[in-house]
C-alpha cells in the first residue's frame, strides 16, 4: 500500500489500517518526513494528540519542520493544555510564514497564540495577537466556538 492510502482509510474510519499504512511507510523511509506527517493528522483526528505531538517532534529531530508543522502541533499543544508549548510553536509559525512572505497559517496562529496567552494570563500579549485576527474570526477550540469577540470580551473582565 502507498501512503495515500492512509487518507483514504481514515475518511472511512478505518484508523487502525491507517495508522499501519503509516508505519509501514516510515519502516521503508525512516528520515522522510511524510510518513510521520500522515500519521500525525490521522492521530489527531482520533484525538490521540500527544502521539501526534510527537510525530511532529520526530520531523523536528529530522531538521524538516515547516510553518504547518510548528502550527499543527501548536493547536495541539494548546489543546492538552500546554500553553507555553503552543505559544513558542505559534510564534515559530507565525516568524517562518513572515520569513517566506506566507500567510496560509498567520492569522489562525495568531489567534491561538492569543487564546493561549489568555489562558497563562498575559493580557497584554492577547491584544496584540487579536490586532492580526478579523473581526468575524472563530473556530470550534476546546469544546466551543471561540471568537476574536470572545477573546476581547473575556479580557475586559
């Protein structure tokens, strides 16, 4: 099987299959990052987030890490609560998408970083990433809709 099966198989939740089609890969082609890239969004999908993290962390130690990696593994961070993990991710997406004059991840990494700000209670950091966010920006995050509303609002308490 090649590694786009592995998509295939999870839209079908068929995540076991998916996960070993992953593994095989990796097995074959250990210092390619694509393999762990696969199967860190199939982790996700299932929720098993840390396992995701650390897939990210192996394309890390492989030196290939991109801006969508360092985003994808911040949204995570901030999911099982490290927030300080999220905030440096972010910030490294948002500093590598600068760097190559790209803004696929900018504005979704600024308002995550801000989300993590206010849940370590730097209140100040929070206004300046929500600057970079529209006014109509929201995402299902944590169990809820959050907004760039809901962010200000909850820093003028």
């Amino acid at each position: 099987m090649e590694l786009s099966e592995a998509l295939s198989l999870a839209k079908q939740n068929r995540f076991d299959e998916a996960i070993s089609v992953c593994n095989s890969y990796i097995e074959r082609y250990p210092k390619q990052r694509e393999g762990y890239e696969e199967r860190a969004h199939i982790y996700s999908i299932t929720n098993e987030l840390h396992k995701a993290i650390d897939d990210i962390d192996t394309i890390e130690s492989l030196g290939l890490l991109n801006s969508g990696d360092y985003f994808s593994r911040g949204r995570w961070k901030l999911m099982v609560d490290d927030y300080n993990g999220a905030i440096d991710d972010l910030t490294l997406s948002i500093e590598g998408e600068s760097e190559k004059n790209e803004s696929y991840y900018s504005e979704s990494s600024f308002f995550y970083r801000a989300l993590a700000y206010l849940f370590v209670g730097n209140r100040d950091k929070v206004a300046e990433d929500c600057i970079h966010v529209r006014d109509d920006f929201q995402v299902y995050v944590k169990g809820k809709i959050r907004s760039k509303v809901d962010l200000l609002t909850e820093l003028a308490r």
